[in-house]
C-alpha cells in the first residue's frame, strides 16, 4: 500500500481532532511504542525499559509501572522508583544492572491515567537481557556444593543482597521436606547451612519478590502433601513466615506471574488432576483462589508468556498422557480459555517459551521423554504454533533451559538428561538448532539430572551451568581462553579521617566491560566516606574475571587541616560577583575537584582546579568533593548555582 505523503497525514489527524468531540469521548489510552521490544531475547543490561502512550501522562502514572527481577531485587521499582515524562513511561536500573540474560517482566496497571482517560486495560510483558560478552560456551569442570541427600529442583537468584547468585535447592524426600540455601561469595563458590521449612516432598523451587518489598521470595511445589510453600525472605537470604497453600494433588510446577495486571506476582500451579490452579496475590503475599484453568491430561510443567501478543500472560502446559501441549489465552483478568492443543511427541516433559527465531514473539520448545528429542513449535504471532526443528538430545531430556550460552545474541537450548548428564544445542538463527562438537556434560554418576538452570555465578557476564541430581554442581562457562590473562588494580588513600571523604580507582590491564564494587557501585572509581576494606571485580575482554582489594585504614586525624570556606551559592550572571566556584588564598591548583549533579551524575572533574567552574553551569543544586593530593585531605559539600 501506498504510504500517506505527510500533508494528508496531517489532515487525517487534524480531522481527527475536529470529529473528537463529535464522537462524545476523548481518544483511547493506549500503549504504542516499547523499548527494549516485547520478548526481546539479548536487551541491554543497563538500557530503560520505556512505554510510550498516545496521550501525555498524569503526574500519579509512573506509580502504574511495576517492574519485576527474576534474579536479583524482586520488584526493582521500590528501589528506584519509575519515572515519566509526557507520553512516556520510563525505568532505568541505575541502582545496578540486570542479570546477564535473566527475564525482566513488567506490568503497567490501569492506574495509568492522561487528563481524560484511564488505560482500559493492564498491559504486562518481558524481555530477556544480553549477556555481557561473546564466550566459548564451554562448560569447564566446576565445583559440587554441599546439600542435603536428595537434591532436587533448584532457582538461583540473590538472596542475600550482595550483588552474586545464589543457590537453592529442594530436598526431595519425605524426611527432609526442606529447602537449602547455599550462599555464593562471588566466584561461583556456594556455602552455609541454612534449611528452609516447607511442605512435603517439595519438587520445584521458584524465587520471586510476591510481597513487593525489593527481595526475592520462596516458594516451592509439594508433591507429598499438594500444596505449595511461600516463604517470605528477611533481605539477607532468611526465610521464615509465609504460608502453605492448598492445591490439586501431585503439584509438579510452580511459576510466577502478573496475571491479573494489578502489578503484583499471581501463581500458576501444573498438578496431576489435569487442573492448573490459579492463586491471585494481595499484593503483600496472600494468595486467594482463582478461576482454574483445564488442560487436557495431567500436567508435567507449566509456564506463562504473552504468546498472542495481547499484553497479558497465557498458559502454555504440557500434557503427559494426551502428548500435546495446551494453550490457554488470558483474558486480562486472570481468567483462562481456548481448546489448542499443540501435538509433540510421546510423553512430553518440560517445556521453555523464548523467541528462538528472532521475530519478536515467544516460541515454544518442549521435551519428548520416549523419543529423547526436543520439538520446535514456531509462533505465528496470534497464538498459534507451527511446527519447526525437532533436536535430537540426550536419553529422558526431562529438563531443559534457554539462554545465551555463546553470546551471539540468540537463545540456546540446554537439556537435563537421566544418566546424568547436559546436553547442548546451539541456535544457528531461526531457531535451527545443532551440536557441532557432539559436546555434553556428565554432571552426575547414573542418577537422573532433575534440573538445570543457567545464570552468572562467578560475576564475569556469561551464563554458567548448575545442575541438581546425585549432587549440586556448578559448571563455569569458559569464555574464550586464548589471550593475555588481565589484572585489576586499587590506587587510593592508605587511612582515612573521621568525617571526612576519599576516592578508589580501578584499573586494569586489559579493556574493562564492567565493574562491580562491594558496595554496589558500578563505575571505575568509588568514592569513600569511611575506612573499611572495599573490593571490585572487573569483567574483562575475553569474558574474563579480575578481582582486587583494598583496605583503607583509620588515621590520626588530629593534625587534619581546618575545613576551608568555600562559597554554596553561586550567581554567574557577568557582574564578576560569585560567578564562579573559588577556593580560598592560595588553594586553587592545589586540589583535584569533581561536581556532581542532584542525581549524583559527575558533570566535572580538574586534577587541579583553577578557579574556572560556575558561569557555564546549568541552574540547580551540585555536590563537590575536593582532595589534596600532597596531603590526602578531603572536603565535600554542595553549592546551588542561582540564574
């Protein structure tokens, strides 16, 4: 079709405008544009997730957007809260970076409002972030770590808080009925004691933040006793309280999702009735019975994703008797219809949704326990499934995983075979997947890997492997080997006065990716108000992973120099009076300056400042923070800028 040259255009939406009134209501709210792109498998870690509406925004819309982590802080909009500007809702995680390739959901409620018009209907979606860099995808022989007799399901996510996955995982017995929590130190080394109360015989594990303060909750599926555990996490990875939720008999799966869009996490539960139950959130982690949801046989796993792109999640659930999987679409509130059945073969067992096509919507890949192959079913866009490559994988794939082994942007499959051991296929594009090194991985002795999961364990931005069966072990992914091995180095004071302020640098030998501090922050240098000892590791070319410490020790500060007067208002309006930032008598020079704006963004940095700062900057409120490098004395402090 012929495009409108942009004259007519701007008639048709200028006539618009003129029959509006005629028509007795103001133009519907709806959402037109999303970036990162629905279901987008390798976003950016640091990008905003932005909505744009058709219509400028109310000052209360930003408290519509939820945004939730499935690795690490739950709901990342308690930390920083989501911003909006005219048409457009906006979060950034500037607290800290997503995950490498974790699932990032999201839900704009009906609270979204313009002058005139609430948004009809709650819009939810995700997106898959990048990894970091380009590996290997070679899964080096790693570590086992200490669980209980009968490990079983397992999640990863932080847990504690300090920035690394942790580790859980079920105990599978009726003994036990436990979860253990094994805490990672930032290498992909994994220990502590904690067990974790829960029902009987739990099978699967899942984290999620379903009481909505800023960490990552418990909860597992009990096959013993048909029901599901939540367990509410304190922050620093204990978890106590909660609730055990009945459900149909023989629970096999539990999965987390907004589906009733009030922007907190809903639970969809696959038993063996042949039900899937629905248990809807209060928003502070109470759950109350929703509408079950029929498929046709006994389920053997379920998931949700928005698989006919109408801005809710759906229910797809694999069928052990009937060999098919069932799709079941969401009506927007929770409530779950249609007959699709998609044919795969005998015995499906688990099942993953993840655009491995590339054409922006979810695809479905499922498991085949009696043909040892895994079926490609290709979505149309609407819901609908088509099929594509079937994978030969290893004997009883009765687990499987997606995620962006080798970096290339494209989502790969991983199966959890009996006998203990992976099996790896790498997307070639379009969903097309092959094992050109016939590579697998015994992660076992002759017991069944009763799961997987993929996640950065070791902090360097690729995907590393853990599995559950005999043990628990973890796999690194090797990167690429070939290269000089770097380094990370910490320059700063030695000691450091009470009240006063220093600053850490880090450097390396080879291009940094990405810097992690102890504290949190992720840039070269970290600024210090306190002795302590700091640490930084640095992801490196090559996927490399560098670490280094520093202690900073407590000085005898009686000699400290006296606080220097410096001006905290400035008016640089030419009339040469408080134009610029002046440091008193001989100081200027002297000192290395670095601004800082209202939203702690650096704006200007002297090694030596000459008395120049102030007639150029923008009106508003700076923070400085001043060193003398001769002597080690800090000051800080702000200055407003007044036009």
């Amino acid at each position: 079709m012929t495009p409108f040259p942009s004259i007519w255009r701007g008639l048709v939406w200028a006539s618009s405008l003129v029959a509006a009134p005629l028509l007795g209501r103001a133009q519907a709210l709806v959402s037109t544009a999303v970036t990162p792109a629905a279901n987008a498998a390798a976003a950016g870690r640091t990008d905003p997730l932005r909505l744009r509406f058709s219509q400028p925004l109310t000052p209360a819309a930003p408290a519509a957007l939820h945004v939730f982590s499935s690795q690490r802080g739950g709901r990342r909009t308690h930390a920083t809260p989501a911003s909006g500007r005219e048409h457009t809702l906006t979060f950034t995680p500037s607290a800290y970076p997503f995950q490498p390739g974790e699932t990032i959901r999201y839900t704009v409620t009906t609270a979204a409002a313009s002058a005139s018009e609430h948004l009809a209907r709650p819009l939810v979606g995700q997106f898959t972030t990048a990894v970091s860099c380009t590996s290997a995808g070679v899964f080096e022989a790693g570590t086992q770590v200490a669980v209980g007799r009968y490990p079983d399901g397992l999640a990863l996510g932080d847990v504690d808080g300090d920035g690394d996955l942790d580790v859980l995982n079920t105990q599978f017995s009726a003994i036990s009925n436990t979860v253990s929590v094994r805490l990672n130190d930032g290498t992909g080394q994994c220990s502590g004691t904690q067990s974790v109360a829960v029902g009987n015989a739990p099978k699967r594990v899942v984290l999620g933040d379903v009481d909505g303060d800023g960490d990552l909750d418990l909860l597992t599926a009990n096959q013993g006793s048909s029901s599901v555990s939540v367990r509410f996490n304190d922050g620093r990875g204990q978890f106590s309280g909660g609730s055990d939720l009945g459900v149909d008999y023989y629970p096999t799966r539990v999965t987390l999702g907004d589906l009733d869009g009030d922007g907190d996490l809903d639970l969809l539960v696959a038993t063996g009735s042949g039900w899937l139950n629905v248990r809807l959130n209060d928003g502070a982690g109470g759950f109350r019975p929703g509408p079950s949801v029929r498929a046709s046989g006994s389920t053997t796993d379920a998931t949700l994703g928005d698989v006919d792109g109408d801005g809710d999640l759906d229910v797809v659930a694999s069928n052990f008797v009937s060999n098919a999987v069932s799709v079941r679409l969401n009506d927007g509130a929770g409530s779950f219809s249609g007959t699709l059945e998609v044919p795969t073969g005998a015995e499906p067992q688990a099942l993953a949704l993840g655009d491995v096509d590339g054409d922006g919507d979810l695809d479905l890949v499922v498991t085949s326990g009696s043909t040892s192959k895994a079926y490609i079913q290709l979505n149309t866009g609407r819901g609908s499934f088509t099929a594509g490559a079937v994978v030969p994988v290893g004997v009883g794939p009765y687990t499987l995983a997606l995620g962006d082994v080798d970096g290339d942007g494209d989502l790969d499959l991983l199966t959890g075979n009996i006998y203990g051991y992976v099996s790896l296929g790498r997307n070639q594009g379009g969903g097309n997947f092959l094992n050109p090194d016939g590579r697998s991985y015994f992660v076992t002795d002759f017991v069944n890997t009763t799961d997987l999961a993929l996640g950065d364990m070791d902090g360097d931005g690729d995907l590393d492997l853990v599995t559950s069966g005999f043990a628990v072990g973890i796999r690194l992914n090797g990167g690429t080997a070939a290269g000089p091995v770097g380094t990370v180095q910490l320059t700063g004071p030695a000691e450091l006065c009470p009240g006063t302020s220093g600053e850490l640098t880090a450097t390396s030998s080879l291009p940094v990716q990405t810097y992690s501090w102890s504290t949190g922050e992720t840039g070269a240098r970290l600024a210090i108000h306190q002795p302590g000892r700091y640490a930084v590791t640095a992801t490196l070319a090559g996927c490399q992973t560098a670490r280094a410490e520093y202690v900073v020790s407590e000085g005898d500060c009686a000699s400290s120099p006296t606080a220097m007067l410096v001006p905290n208002i400035l008016t640089p309006n030419g009339d040469q009076l408080n134009d610029v930032f002046t440091l008193p008598g001989t100081a200027a020079g002297s000192w290395t300056l670095v601004l800082y704006n209202r939203w702690g963004r650096e704006v200007y940095r002297s090694a030596a400042y000459q008395n120049d700062w102030g007639p150029a900057a923008a009106a508003g409120v700076y923070y400085y923070y001043l060193r003398q490098p001769t002597s080690g004395a800090t000051q800080r402090g702000w200055v407003e800028v007044v036009r």
